[in-house]
C-alpha cells in the first residue's frame, strides 16, 4: 500500500488539485491497479488512517496527521 501511495504521489503530484481532477486521477489509478468496486480519494483516506492507527499512531497523533478538529473520530 505505502508503494502504491508514493507512486501515485509521484507521478501525479505535479496535477492541479480540484475534486474533480483528483476523483479523475485515484479513478484511473484503480483501474491501473486492477482494483474492482469503487474507489475515491476518502477510501484512501480512510485507508489511510485505519493503515497507521494499526500500526500503533496514537490517536492525538494520527488527529494531528489527518487534519480531523475532533480527537472522537481518530479515537474511533
């Protein structure tokens, strides 16, 4: 997963940033992974967060590393 997600950072960081664009972009990186069912920038996101508080990110920390204004979500 951490691969996949500086791959696409590195190839797709230079791209303007609107919603649109960046739905664009996780769209055809799924399909360029083979990945069936839906995939959208919050899935990675969640992924994301689920991926690090696994990993033992407290959850002050992992608040602070996705931008979240209430400790109850990172705590969930």
């Amino acid at each position: 997963m951490e691969l996949c997600l500086e791959r696409f950072t590195d190839q797709y960081d230079a791209f303007p940033r609107s919603r649109t664009a960046v739905n664009r972009r996780v769209t055809a990186a799924a399909e360029a992974a083979d990945i069936d069912g839906r995939v959208y920038p919050d899935c990675l996101r969640a992924t994301a967060a689920s991926y690090h508080a696994h990993q033992g990110v407290a959850p002050v920390s992992l608040q602070a590393l996705m931008g979240w204004s209430d400790l109850a979500t990172a705590q969930k």
